[in-house]
C-alpha cells in the first residue's frame, strides 16, 4: 500500500510540474475591456507562445463578487478602482490596486438625432422608447450612468424607459440590435473596430458623475505564479501603454491637429486685420484692437463659458445649428477651433501689425509709381520685408494652441479621439496620480513650447543686430 501512494503522489508531482512548466493564467476583465485587453492578450501570448492566457469577460462587480467567494482567477481588471481596492482591504489581492486607464461615457444610438438630445431632453422624447444602461447594482458604468441622469434631474423619469444590461457590452448590445433605441455606454466600446462605423454619440461630461478610474491587481492565488507577474509587468510596456491609453497618443495627434488648423485660420484672418489696424487712420481701430488684446486679460475660464454659451444647444449659434438640423459645436473639434482662434486671436496679429507698421509708407509708394497695384504691393513688397515677424506670429498662435487648457476644457469637455489635447491629458494623469504618464506629456510640451520660442526670440535677436 505504501508503494501504491508513493507511485500515486510521484505521478501527481509530475502532473503539477508539468502544469507548472506550461504556464497558464486566468484574468478576469471588464467588459469594455473586450477590444483593448485581447490586442494586449495577443502580444503577450506572443511572447510567451507556450503559455495559456484565458480571458473572462463581465461586469465588475459580478466578477469582484466572484472572487469573493473564491473564483479561480489570477488577475483582474475592474472598470472602477474600488473593487479592486476593496478586494485588497479584504486580503483577496496580492498587489496593491494599478491604475492603468480612465473611462469616458456617451449616449449612443443608431438615430443620429436622438445621439444629439441633451440628457434632460430623453423622457419625453418621441424618439426615445427605450434606453439601455448597464445594472447600476454591480456595473460601474451604470452606476455613473444613473450619476449622470440623476445630475440632469430625470433619472425617476427615465425609470419605465430603463432597460439593464448585465454589463456595458451587453448594455451595447441592446442598441446594436434595435432592442434599446440609445444607451448611455463606454467611449471605448463605441470606438471599437466592431461598432466605430455604427451611429452617432455624444459625450458626457465627466463632471456629471463620479470617475470612472480603472484599476487592476494581482489575486493571492497567482502570488507565487510567475505568468501572472510577467502579465503584470507586460501592462507597463510602451506598447500595451498604447493600447490601453490610445488616447495619450490620439491627444497628441489632436493637439497638433488643432494648433495646425487653428494657425492656418488665423493667418487667413489676422492677415487682413493686422494690415488694417497698422495702416487704417479710423478711430475704430483703437477699439479693434483693445477686442483683439482682450483675450490676453480675460481668464481662460471667462472665455471659455461664454464660448460654450454660444456654441451650445441652448446658445445663439449652437440652438440655430440645431433648429436647422444640424449638430450644435459644443464638444466637438469645430468648437474647439473656433474657440481657440478667439483666444489666440492676439498672438498672430499683434506680431504682424508691428511688422507690417515697420514697413513704412515709402516702401508701398515706391512700388505704387511703378504701377504695382494693392495686392502686387501687399504681396511681392510688405510680407517679404514682414516675414520675420509672419513667422514670429506663426510660431507664438501654434505654441500658445498647443498648451491651451481653460478654453478647450470648458468648450470641448474632455472627449479621447475628439476634444483631448494633450494639456487635459496631462491633467487627467496628474488627477489620477498617474505621475509618470503626466510627466511624459508634460515634458514633451516643455520641450516643445522651449524650442519654439528659443526660435523666435533668437529670430528676434538676430533682426535686432542686423539693424544697428
């Protein structure tokens, strides 16, 4: 009998070494994740080609709530922090809780127009039967959804229009499918390949609900599993930091999007303006040009309320827009144009009216007696003899765009792929305790914003010398 154990314990010491060697991990996920997490999944597999990685999808409180009693997962990731914090406080996690991205809400819906109602505009809404919202009982998202609506006053309103989703993937699911005719859902599933071309949205603020921080950890039965460490350490690569924080990259893009339009725009404008103020005897220009100074004194705040007064749904312009069936600006990248030529409005054309008044009289005269007419005189002599200050001006409007915050915040709310500059970014992180990620933009726009204007003043510099 002995012998018989002795065999039967060899051959379990063998099976579970041969377990061991092979490598397998379980992660637990939340729905939104779907998308994100299995491109992170395939990189890692790639790497570890002999290891097994499964993938567990649901709602965060269900799967919390599964570990409780204890669900054989190794990590997982929550769509909001607490759970994993409070798992950690329970001595369910290994690790302390990881940010490792934040959450963003739209209403979202296949009818365009319905997309576009303001949330206080849905319970009498002809269009609105049903909206789907994930159970605000155990899903993150729908408890910021129900935030959300309550914020706007209609959540009892709303009540016999609710239809709930186990989670924010199925909430989706009901308005992919017609069953729900909007649902209140995550940017990032909306943004997936698989439902990118579905629709329309429109974004909540995030001040209307609490945030929607999202954390992961490492569970006590993956303590001394290696895979489960390599996973861990895989989510701070640069190339899963992409994956699951695209929108650092995308509020790059955008900012340079931004301060590359918004440049272009104003040199069509401050252009013409600037020649006027510097050469128009009108007692008018002395009030143009205190307007066109007015930004440099304004809080970014002031300006950006009243923008958003105006570009809204209830404003003058955005209401008209709306009336005619068409999408008001506010939170939308148009808006943030717009917004962003009025505010730096000062920076292009104060540069070039001192140019163009440095020009002098004479110099357009002389042409004028070999028959150069106005627009030969304004292009072929005053912006050649200008162009130090053209390209001061260019160089101040871009970088001043570049680290806009007050202006764009207010206007364009905070939107990854839409309305995220890299200044929001940057305080999204700080805000988060994300110090690393928020140092990396940061620097990136110090170095940048240095480099511009250690050319222009050396530009300046060297204008200064030539004339003495």
């Amino acid at each position: 009998m002995p012998r018989v154990l002795r065999r039967l314990a060899l051959l379990l010491g063998i099976v579970a070494a041969l377990n061991c060697r092979a490598g397998e991990i379980t992660i637990a996920a939340a729905a939104d994740l779907q998308s994100a997490l299995q491109e992170v999944a395939a990189s890692f597999r790639a790497a570890h080609p002999s290891d097994k990685v499964e993938l567990v999808f649901g709602a965060s409180g269900k799967l919390a709530a599964q570990l409780r009693n204890g669900a054989p997962f190794d990590l997982f990731f929550s769509a909001d922090i607490a759970y994993p914090r409070q798992l950690h406080e329970q001595g369910i996690a290994a690790s302390a809780p990881k940010l490792y991205a934040v959450g963003h809400l739209v209403l979202w819906s296949l009818k365009p127009e319905l997309a576009r109602l303001p949330l206080k505009e849905l319970p009498n809404s002809p269009l609105l039967r049903k909206l789907a919202i994930a159970n605000p009982e155990h899903a993150p998202y729908g408890k910021r959804a129900k935030e959300a609506l309550a914020h706007e006053g209609v959540w009892d309103a709303m009540a016999p229009k609710l239809v709930l989703g186990e989670n924010i993937a199925h909430t989706a699911q009901f308005v992919d499918s017609g069953a729900a005719d909007a649902g209140i859902v995550a940017l990032s599933l909306v943004m997936s390949p698989a439902l990118a071309d579905k629709g329309a949205w429109t974004p909540i603020p995030a001040d209307w609900h609490a945030p929607l921080e999202q954390g992961f950890i490492v569970t006590m039965r993956a303590k001394s599993n290696p895979l489960a460490a390599a996973f861990a350490t895989h989510m701070d690569a640069p190339a899963t930091r992409a994956v699951m924080n695209a929108s650092d990259a995308q509020a790059l893009l955008l900012t340079l999007q931004l301060a590359g339009v918004t440049t272009l725009v104003l040199l069509l404008l401050g252009l013409p303006l600037a020649w006027w103020l510097a050469r128009s005897p009108s007692r008018w220009a002395v009030l143009a040009e205190s307007v066109v100074a007015l930004p440099l004194v304004l809080p970014p705040t002031v300006l950006g309320f009243y923008m958003l007064v105006l570009l809204g749904p209830q404003g003058a312009l955005g209401g008209t827009l709306q009336r005619l069936g068409l999408p008001h600006l506010a939170f939308t990248f148009t808006g943030l144009v717009i917004a962003s030529t009025i505010y730096s409005l000062p920076f292009m054309v104060q540069p070039l009216k001192d140019a163009f008044a440095a020009v002098g009289v004479r110099m357009t005269e002389a042409a004028a007696t070999l028959r150069a007419g106005p627009w030969d005189r304004f292009f072929s002599v005053v912006l050649p003899l200008s162009r130090r200050g053209l390209l001061s001006a260019v160089t101040l409007t871009f970088a001043h765009t570049l680290g806009e915050f007050g202006v764009v915040l207010m206007v364009g709310g905070n939107i990854p792929g839409q309305t995220r500059v890299l200044s929001i970014a940057i305080y999204d992180h700080a805000e988060a305790l994300n110090y690393a990620a928020a140092h990396r933009l940061a620097l990136l726009l110090l170095v940048a914003s240095f480099v511009m204007l250690l050319g222009v003043y050396a530009l300046n510099r060297q204008r200064a010398l030539v004339r003495t």
